[in-house]
C-alpha cells in the first residue's frame, strides 16, 4: 500500500478503499488474511483505532470477516460482489464524462474499436509481478 494519504478524504476511508483494490486487483484472495491492524498503524504510522474503523467499514460491508483471536479475512464473495459494484458506479459516474468526451471529440465507433486493439494486452487494472491476466491464466507463457 502507498503511504501517501489524500488530505481531502478520511484516512480510515482511504485505508478502506486501498483493501478494496487489492482485492479486486487480486492481491488479497477471498479467504487470505488481512494486514494485523497493528502492523499496518505502525507501517504507516497511524492510530490503531483509524485503521480499526476502516477494516470495520469492511466487514460492515461483509467484504471482511472477523475471526475471534485469528484476525480479519477476505470474505467469500468479495470479489465478485465489488467487482458487480464497481462496474455499476463506473457506468453511474465514470462513463457519463467517458461518453461526452467522445462526443466531444467526434470519436466514432471504428476509431474507438481500432484504438482498442492496438492497446496493450495486459487486463488493467493488473498486479505488478501477478503474471495473471483477468481470467486468472498465467500470461508469462
């Protein structure tokens, strides 16, 4: 994790938000242990009690479940469940300002599809060093 923090946002909310992409980018699994919160204040030098209210935002979320004395895991269903979030706020907020741009710019359809193919293969976004594209196939043969 960065740990540069946005001034505007809640650290908590920020550390909430980092969680959430490395389980969409697949560095936390479902089932895989979360950072202690302890090790992730000292880490980053933050109050324990701010890293404990944003692991909590996660299991209120049930992206994150408690395990009495074993810690906090990656829920079974995170990924698909942010993963079907994540597309929906895209197309709620993103893809509007997407779209009137290509308007716009008078971008059509073909140019777009061109510019699609001649982009990398690489899925994005992509865990460095993964050597996995989005279907979870090793890409590196």
């Amino acid at each position: 994790m960065d740990p540069q923090w946005d001034d505007s946002v809640p650290i908590y909310r920020q550390l909430r938000d980092r969680v959430v992409v490395m389980i969409l980018e697949g560095a936390l699994k479902e089932g895989d242990p979360l950072p202690s919160v302890r090790s992730v204040a000292a880490e980053f030098r933050l109050n324990p009690l701010t890293v404990l209210k944003g692991y909590q935002q996660l299991v209120d979320e049930q992206l994150v479940e408690k395990r009495r004395g074993l810690g906090m895991f990656v829920s079974v269903g995170a990924s698909k469940a942010l993963m079907k979030d994540e597309r929906q706020r895209f197309l709620d907020e993103e893809w509007p300002k997407v779209y009137a741009t290509i308007q716009r710019l008078g971008l059509s359809a073909t140019e777009l599809l061109r510019a699609g193919a001649a982009a990398p293969d690489t899925p994005w976004p992509s865990t460095p060093g993964s050597g996995k594209n989005e279907s979870g196939n090793d890409s590196s043969n």
